[in-house]
C-alpha cells in the first residue's frame, strides 16, 4: 500500500474568523512533521506528496513543500476547481486500486501521529469494509488516548480514501461538487446512499447577487435544480456500492476556523511549528 497525499494550497486569504495562532505556514509545518513521522515509523507505506498549488504561494511555504514533496502550479481560480483536479490525479497518474489518496486542505493544523494513524487504520483488517478515511470529523473529547474510528455521517474535503473507490466514485464526487452549497455534505451523504436535499431545498435557492439579470437567476435556478435532482438519484446506490466512512476519536487534525476547532492541543502543536 502507497499513500498519495494531495495538499491543496493557494497563496490567498479570505474572510473566515481565525483562531490566533492561525497561519497556513504553521499547518504546513505541522503537516510535514506528520509526514516526517509517517516516513520514518511506517516506511511501507512510501507517502508520497503532491502539493497542488492554485497560483502562486509564499516563497517559505513554497521552499517547506520542496523539501517534502512534489509542488505543483495550476490556475484553477476556486475551491471546487481545486478539489476538481485533485480528484483527477489518481486517473491521471494511473495510482494502484490498492493505493490510498489524502486530500488535504492549507488551513487544517495536524497532529505529529496523524498520518502514522491513518496508516495503520486503512491497513487494519478490521477497517477493511471502509473505504473513507476522515482525520477530523465529530467533536469529542480529547482523551489523550490513541486515535480509533467510528463511523461518521459526514466530514470536510480533507480526507483519505482508497484509490479504487476514488476512481469508481470520481463522476459523483464531480457531480456533488457541481451542486453548489455545502458540496463535501452532498458528498459524503450520497456516497453512503443517503438522500442530500429535500424537495424544498431542490425547488428554493440563496438569491443571487442584488443586479442579476433575471434570465440568469432563471437560468441558475434550473441549474443547481438538474444537479440536486441528480445528485440526490445518485444516492439510490445499491447496498453493495455505498461507502463507508470512519472518522477518527479524537481528531488527528483540526481545521483552522473559529467555531470549528476540533479538541485538542492545537495552540501547543502551533506553537512548535511557528518561524523562529
């Protein structure tokens, strides 16, 4: 078994509320050192690690990626994009089904044992019906005990799955992503067969921007009506094809948003990796 990361980064900000030890370079930092350990303590696994970088980023995030990993410059413009080519690799790279994929997003901060975990859960025979692997999911109390994984309804687009299902599942991740909203919802509800959006939620929309032509907000309104109506057939999947998704107890990471932190030594783990 190999681990392919995908590091999604871009060099922007935006407007999220943000703890004070928050910075992209200090989850970076922290995601090397779990990358660092993963190598030394689980050299099977051989973790490789494509930074995919939408336009350009700092020159000392940009020299941390190339001492790890692969980093590599496209101009996709947004999230979905983003996620979108991220997707496509394990296609386009001709990964191994037996191989494991982690989407990995820039404002997440890691714990030092969070890849050496998410090793040794895909290979754990126990965990050999899952096929989704969330590092951070529902909030529970951080015991200080060593990770273990229950299943989880849903998670963020930071998590690992294996190659074989990512492939088998690529044109309804596309989908979900196209369907506006809260797309890594959609995602994990349809992938374990569960229905995403009520009649209500398919028929009414946010209003579009104050000036929008009404052809267009007509046009945008048939749109995310079609991939809701689809996204939601696509989550009549037989029993056979729905995934299932483990969540990790504790967090083996934390997104970087006020309102959404998991527990856990977080401002410690940032500390260590804060510039000198």
């Amino acid at each position: 078994m190999r681990l392919h990361v995908v590091y999604r980064s871009h060099g922007g900000e935006n407007s999220k509320g943000r703890p004070s030890w928050y910075s992209k370079r200090v989850g970076l930092a922290s995601f090397c050192a779990a990358v660092a350990a993963a190598r030394a303590q689980r050299p099977d696994a051989d973790v490789e690690v494509v930074f995919l970088n939408d336009g350009p980023v700092p020159g000392d995030r940009l020299e941390l990626m190339q001492l790890w990993g692969d980093p590599v410059s496209f101009e996709g413009g947004s999230n979905r994009r983003s996620y979108l080519a991220a997707l496509a690799l394990p296609r386009r790279r001709s990964w191994a089904a037996q191989d494991v994929l982690l989407l990995a997003e820039d404002d997440y901060l890691w714990r030092p044992e969070a890849l050496v975990a998410l090793v040794d859960a895909v290979s754990d025979p126990a965990h050999a019906h899952a096929d989704y692997f969330a590092p951070y999911g529902e909030e529970v109390e951080d015991t200080g005990l060593p990770a273990r994984w229950t299943p989880l309804v849903s998670t963020t687009s930071t998590f690992a799955a294996r190659v074989r299902a990512v492939r088998e599942d690529e044109r309804l991740l596309q989908l979900c992503a196209l369907s506006g909203g809260n797309f890594d919802y959609a995602s994990c509800l349809t992938l374990q067969g569960r229905r995403r959006f009520t009649l209500r939620e398919l028929l009414e929309h946010h209003d579009p921007a104050e000036g929008t032509a009404a052809w267009r907000s007509a046009l945008r309104r048939g749109y995310l009506f079609g991939m809701r109506a689809a996204v939601d057939l696509r989550s009549l999947r037989r029993p056979s094809r729905r995934r299932v998704l483990l969540g990790a107890e504790p967090a083996l990471a934390t997104h970087m948003e006020l309102g959404w932190i998991a527990p856990g030594p977080w401002e410690e783990i940032a500390a260590a990796g804060a510039p000198s």
